[in-house]
C-alpha cells in the first residue's frame, strides 16, 4: 500500500530469517518513543513473526491517537507461507 509505513516490531535478531521489503525495524519496546514523531493520522502497518506482538502494538498506538493502524495477521510466517518475498 502506498504511503504507508510497515513496522517490523521484532527485535533485530530475529530478522536474520529473513525480514519485510521496506520494513523499518522498531522493537516493540521501543514503539512508543518512534511513534512520538510520526504523524497520527499517517497510515501504520505493524508487523511480527506471528502477528502477536504486532496486535500489541497496533493496540498501543491506537491508544496514542493514531487513527490508521492496521497489523499483518499471521505475521512474517503467514507471510512466507503465502509465498511472498521476505528480504535478507
């Protein structure tokens, strides 16, 4: 989706695995600090291994005022298993 920005919320040893095209790396612990300078009506995507920690998140800005925040059910292994293309 266009201008959207894609957050992967996995810490960055896990992205060895392989990560999303595009995704900017924000551990989940850390998504509150980033999130301050983002613009809240800006549309976010959140994503993790298995969409867990990414509902979390989603949850999390929602809470802040962000009014278009959506998250990658299954996360990266839904995303494998549907045979798209992961970066290394």
């Amino acid at each position: 989706m266009k201008g959207v920005l894609l957050v992967d919320v996995r810490q960055p040893a896990e992205l060895s695995g392989g990560r999303f095209p595009k995704a900017v790396n924000i551990p989940l612990a850390e998504l509150e600090a980033y999130a301050a300078g983002l613009d809240p009506a800006a549309p976010v995507m959140l994503a993790c291994r298995s969409g867990n920690r990414s509902r979390k998140g989603a949850k999390r800005l929602a809470a802040l005022g962000f009014s278009e925040v959506s998250n990658v059910q299954g996360g990266v292994n839904g995303w494998r298993r549907a045979g798209l293309p992961l970066a290394r």
